[in-house]
C-alpha cells in the first residue's frame, strides 16, 4: 500500500455527508454505534427494515427457475406497470439509487457537458464524485437554500455558452423530494422544465424519494415525471429492500439503456426479486400509503417540536424529514438516547427522518426526550 508522510489510511465513515464535523469521536459515535437497541432510528428512511408485503412477494416470486437478467416474465410484467404508471417511453430496473443518477445522466449528456444540480443534491454531496469519475462530466452546483433550483439560478450558468474553454451545460438535475426535505410544486416544476426545453437542456429527476413528494403533493407519479426527460423512482427508502427503477420518458432515449446499465454495473442477474419488490409497492398504491405515513410521521414530530423552546424548525417539513436547530448540550443528550445525525454542526442543525414504519409511539417518545433535554 502506498504510505506518505503524516498520512495514514481511515476506515470510511458510513453515515451522511455531515457539515462541519470533522472531529473523530463526533463522527464514530454517530456512524459506528449505530441506533441503540430496541428504539427507533431517526436517523434515515434507509435504516428501516423492509415493508412485509414486500418480503412476502420476494418469497412469492421464489419457486421455481426464471431467466436471467430481466428476461423474465415478471420483470417483463413490472416494468410494463412501471411504463404505464409513468406514462413513460420505458423502464429498467437497477440496484441503487446512485446508480440510477449516474445511468440517467450518461443516457443525457454528451461528453463535454455539464449538469446543473443544487449544491445540496445528492450527486454532488454523497456519491463520492461517481458522475464526475465515471461520466467525466462537471457538476455546476448552485446555491439552493432550501434545497430547490430555479429558472433564474439555472440562467446564471449559461453565461459561457460557446466558450470552449468552459464546461457546456448540457443537464439540470433536480431532486424531488429535496435532500433538504422540501417538495417542488408542479407549477416550479412544469417552468423548470420549460426554461429547459427552450435552452436546449435536458432535465435529469433524481426520484429516490419520488413517493414522498407525489404524496405530499397529492398528485400522481406520472405529474411529477413529466418535467423530466430521465428519472429515477425509488424503492429502498419506500420499503423495499433494494429496488431502483429508471424511468425514461423521452423517446430516443431507451435503447442504449441495456449496453448502459451492463457497463455500469447495475444489471443483476435474479432481477425476478427486484421486480417482486416494485411489484408489491405498485399493488394497490403501497408505495404511496408508505410515503404517506412517512410523511405523516415527519409532521407530527414538527408540530410537536415547535412548542418546544429552543428548538426551530429550519426547512419547511414537506415530505419525511424535518431539520431542527438545538442546542449542542441538547444534541449531545439526545444522541445519548437516540439515533439521528447532526447535519450541520457549525449551525448546529440536526436531521430527523421518519419512515414507512415509524410509528406515533416512536414520534411520541422521541418528543418527550426532546422535551426533557430542552429543560435540562
Ligand atoms: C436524494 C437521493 N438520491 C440518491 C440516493 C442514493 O441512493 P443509494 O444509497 O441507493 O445509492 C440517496 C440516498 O440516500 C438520496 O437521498
């Protein structure tokens, strides 16, 4: 192994990018212990388990041989359903959620094009560069405070169109629901996707958490896809146990998707147990009861909080994740009883997630700790 000088090899850290904190015991006592037993993780829709209709239909799918490689019926089925739920030109089935971004931006981008995306996008922030390693392409992030871009920040970039010395904006991608926790609504959608059709740039939805904002919003999934040219549709963070959909909606598109997602590695082979996943969460609406109650989950734990002194709600809480600002004694005493992580330590912002199982029990609980800490 190669050793220079005063630097030696670390353990990766597995838990979220986390602003400002860099200190060692910060970061293992957050990302190492994991939540404390028997209580409920506020910490990620990921460290919920997988929702039983979906685990019942991965058994289901289990007699038996099916062909490889989504040449199966089911997956055939499935992503017919997908098609329709969509509206879409096609659908493919992948492995995760970063794998998703970066096949729909290479089926996007020519290669001397950059992608638009807000500075807090997850493409940016926590995929450890895979666009920029794996596309070659530059990200141009933009200032989002509350996690959302707009016509006018996307006009902003486009001052070196032309110049071959700049990165050619080719992209914008946008994530619905925001890693901040917030919705666009259709209308900043629909005029997202205008000023993009009429500047010839191609728009990219990262939709890990789609479900929570076609919840929120009340609206259907296909409302949401029609601003968008590619996008991805989560399932992880809804219930499944590792289920990612990219959905193609602009013709043209699709056909290089097989070769793509070969070459990238997100082609599996017992696909039949994806497709089961998408199955379940697509009958009778799951994925949207799941996101519902998540939603409904995050809302309550944000009107409880707010009567809380000491304790200010930073984003508006529109899909299931609230961020708080606390004290740091009240953080640190919290994190004694509960798992969540500190998003921002030097503005002392927290994140709180809830899930498809999170129960009123749970937010109840995590409240009155939040009570006693605020008065201690
Ligand atoms: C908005 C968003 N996009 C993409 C991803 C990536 O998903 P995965 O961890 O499955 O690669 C995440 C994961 O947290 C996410 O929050």
């Amino acid at each position: 192994m190669l050793c220079m000088a005063g630097w030696s090899p670390r353990a990766p850290a597995r838990g979220p990018r986390l602003v400002g904190m860099t200190t060692e015991s910060t970061t293992q006592s957050m990302t190492t212990q994991g939540p404390p037993a028997q209580r409920k993780s506020f910490g990620s829709d990921n460290h919920a388990g997988v929702h039983p209709a979906v685990l019942q239909a991965i058994v289901d799918a289990n007699p038996g041989d099916a062909v490889a490689y989504g040449a199966d019926a089911r997956t055939e089925r499935t992503t017919a359903g997908l098609r329709e739920v969509f509206g879409a030109d096609d659908t493919f089935l992948v492995l995760n959620g970063s794998g998703a971004n970066v096949l729909g931006l290479s089926l996007l981008l020519r290669r001397h094009e950059g992608v638009i995306c807000a500075e807090s996008a997850h493409i940016n922030t926590d995929e450890c560069g895979s666009a920029e390693r794996l596309l070659g392409t530059k990200l141009l992030a933009v200032p989002s405070p509350d996690g959302k871009i707009t016509p006018e920040v996307i006009a902003e970039q486009l001052s070196g169109r032309g110049d071959d010395h700049r990165s050619q904006p080719g992209v914008v991608a946008v994530t619905q629901s925001t890693e901040l926790g917030t919705c666009y609504t259709l209308a900043e959608l629909r005029k997202i996707a205008d000023f993009c059709r009429a500047s010839d740039l191609r728009v990219f939805l990262d939709g890990a958490r789609l479900a929570n904002a076609a919840a929120s919003l009340d609206c259907s999934l296909a409302e949401l896809a029609e601003c968008a040219d590619v996008l991805s549709f989560g399932g992880t963070k809804n219930g499944a146990m590792g289920a990612e959909a990219l959905i193609v909606m602009r013709s043209g598109l699709a056909e290089d998707v097989p070769y793509l997602r070969k070459q990238q590695t997100q082609l599996t082979s017992k696909m039949r147990f994806m497709a089961a996943q998408f199955d379940a969460l697509l009958q009778d609406d799951l994925w949207r009861a799941n996101a519902a109650h998540a939603n409904a989950m995050a809302r309550r734990l944000a009107e409880g909080v707010t009567a809380v002194g000491g304790v200010d709600i930073v984003y508006p809480v529109q899909a299931n994740a609230v961020f708080a600002r606390l004290a740091p004694r009240q953080i640190t005493a919290l994190q004694e009883e509960w798992f969540f992580h500190v998003w921002d330590e030097r503005d002392s912002v927290v994140r709180w997630m809830t899930a498809f199982d999170t129960t009123e029990a749970d937010v109840d609980a995590f409240l009155s700790s939040v009570r006693i800490t605020a008065s201690a």
